[in-house]
C-alpha cells in the first residue's frame, strides 16, 4: 500500500526562495514527506555590502550577483529553479471585481484595461500579473480578481542577478505576500487554529519595519516604517567612535564593550518598541479595532534580548518571535545552532520556498 502511495503521491519540481534584501541574501529549500510535513533542506545568508540594495533596488548589481554566488556555494544546493521576490513599495496591487463566468483570456482582457486606471506609468514599461481569488462574497455570481503591476525593469533587476549567478527565475513574488503565506502557516498553531484573530507582523529589516495586520489569511492593514537594525548599528557607531562597517561587524560578532547593553541597546529596543506601538495606533485609527490579538516579530532584529517583553509590556498584547521553520523537520545539511540565531530572518525566503507546493 505504501508503495501505490508513493508512486502516485504528487511530486513537486525543485524550487529554492531566495529573499534580496538591504543586508543580506538568503535561501531556503524546503520539501514535503508522504504526510504533507516540511523539512527545511537548506538554509543560508550571505550579508551584503552596504549600499548594494537601497530601498529595494539593486544599486551595484555585480555585488549582489557575488553574494548570490557565495551564498549558493555555502548552501550545497544543486536546484537552480528559484522564486524571487519584489519589495511591496515597487508593486501595485488592486482587486477587482469581475463577471464569474469569464474565460481566462477574457479576464486578461479585463484585467490590462482596469490596470490602466492605476498604473501611473504607460503599459508597455509594466510587468502585470493576476490572480482570481474566489467568488465575490458581496456580488453574487462575480469574482474577485487581484491584480499586481511593477515597473519591468524591477523585474528585470531581480532577473538579471539570478541568472548571472546561474539561476532559473521561474517565480517573482511580492516580499509581503511571501512573508505572509510563512506567517499563516505558524499563525494556524495559535489558539483556536488562527481563526478571527488579529495578528499584527513586524518584518524588523536593516533600514525599515513592514507591518502587516492579518485576519483569516487576509491583510487588513500595512504600513512601512523608516526603522530597523540600521540605527541600532549607528548607535553603537556613535557611542564608541566606530566606522559603520566596524560597528555592524562587531553588532554580527556579538564583540562589544561590557556597557553595550546598558549604554546602547536597551535605549535602542525602547525606542523600538516605540515605533512599533505608534505603528499600531495608527491602525487602531484608521480602523474600527482598538486592538490585536498577538503581535508577531521577525527579521534580524527581532531576536534582540528583551525586546519582546518591551514591547508586550507597553501594548499589553501578546508577542512572539516567528521561527518559520518551527515544527519542520530539519536536513542534515542544516547547521542547526546557527540557525536558531538567525531563523527569524528567513520569513520571506521561507514564504518564497513554500511556493514550489502551490503551483
């Protein structure tokens, strides 16, 4: 019985994620045992220079095409299939509401026509894509249809690197989308399996923190904040009259003065839980809730000693770090303790991943 299972078990094309971020590449390969569970395959981070990506642009190209290459190396993967991701700022998403009983190529039509309505830039210079999310629950017999437009050469950045380091883009993303299906499946281990719960997510990354509130596998409300690792670095920079590449290789290293907690990051994690909890006023605001259920963290500064509890002590909200791999079973050529430090920084490379079981 077992063998007829497996025979006809469906099998999934080889797919890594690959996250460009501003401090880093990073890659995940998962795959799926006959039970449907995970296993994380690979992991790795390669950080980058500082100035290669800015605000989501690829700013030196050959730099991060290195970093690819030496990430890829460390990882020991042999897929070259890989899925990409756009920063949410580069993308333009819109749903709209169509008639149910549209062919595909009908809803193409459609959807290049409505896209003219938002995009402020001429079609021809845009890369669209689409997808029906399902009946529209407020128009009986239509669909809803959600359509993502980016400027082409952001797409071909993105490109353009993975191929110059031997890679086969066969998926590009949006970062917060990504982030989003990692989060639900460790949003689903709540109470009451996720369901109705307000979960505000942080991603904490070098230069800015993404906040997305979910509900029931919907984003309610985003919103970008110019906050993140970066000033941490700048901090310690200041107090101890360190260059900036100095400061963040010693902030990597854990290598700095017996005052840094006292002098330097507990003022920093203050400032950051702060940021956070005025992040949720403004969606308390412009919304009807007047509070979450759980504020999750991720990104590389979630992990900071003491920062959940700054910040469940001035929400009165429970918070957690995400793990993404939590509950998977992990690869032999994973480094296990050099993951826990660093697997809050894999949510969207992690989301990325997970699109090889979805297409």
């Amino acid at each position: 019985m077992s063998i007829i299972s497996s025979m006809f078990r469906k099998r999934y094309a080889p797919l890594i994620g690959l996250d460009i971020s501003s401090s880093s590449v990073k890659l995940v390969e998962l795959s799926l045992d006959a039970q449907n569970r995970y296993t994380l395959e690979r992991a790795a981070l390669e950080p980058l220079e500082r100035g290669a990506v800015n605000d989501g642009n690829i700013e030196k190209h050959d730099d991060v095409v290195e970093a690819v290459r030496r990430l890829l190396k460390r990882s020991g993967t042999r897929t070259r299939d890989v899925a990409l991701a756009l920063p949410s700022s580069a993308v333009i998403t819109k749903k709209i509401v169509l008639p149910g009983d549209l062919r595909e190529e009908e809803v193409e039509v459609q959807v290049e026509s409505e896209a003219n309505q938002y995009i402020p830039f001429a079609i021809e210079d845009v890369a669209l894509d689409f997808s029906v999310l399902g009946p529209s629950l407020t128009s009986p017999g239509d669909q809803e249809v959600l359509i993502a437009a980016s400027r082409r050469d952001k797409v071909l950045d993105r490109q353009a690197v993975a191929e110059a380091a031997g890679l086969r883009p066969r998926i590009i993303d949006i970062d917060a989308f990504a982030s989003r299906l990692a989060a639900g499946r460790l949003i689903e281990r709540l109470p009451r399996g996720g369901q109705d719960l307000l979960v505000a997510l942080f991603e904490v990354g070098a230069s800015s923190t993404a906040m997305q509130v979910l509900r029931n596998g919907e984003t309610l409300y985003d919103r970008d904040q110019a906050f993140g690792g970066q000033q941490l670095t700048q901090a310690i920079a200041r107090h101890y009259g360190f260059s900036q590449e100095e400061a963040e290789t010693k902030k990597r290293n854990a290598d700095l003065p017996d005052d840094y907690a006292a002098q330097v990051l507990d003022p920093f994690i203050d400032g950051m839980a702060q940021e956070l909890a005025r992040a949720l006023q403004f969606f308390f605001r412009a919304t009807p809730n007047s509070r979450v259920d759980y504020v999750l963290l991720a990104g590389g500064t979630a992990s900071l000693p003491g920062l959940v509890e700054r910040i469940t002590q001035l929400t009165s909200t429970a918070c957690m770090v995400l793990n993404p791999f939590d509950g998977m079973a992990i690869g032999s050529q994973v480094r296990e303790k050099k993951l826990r430090l660093q697997s809050p920084s894999y949510l969207t490379s992690c989301g990325l991943a997970m699109r090889r079981f979805l297409q």
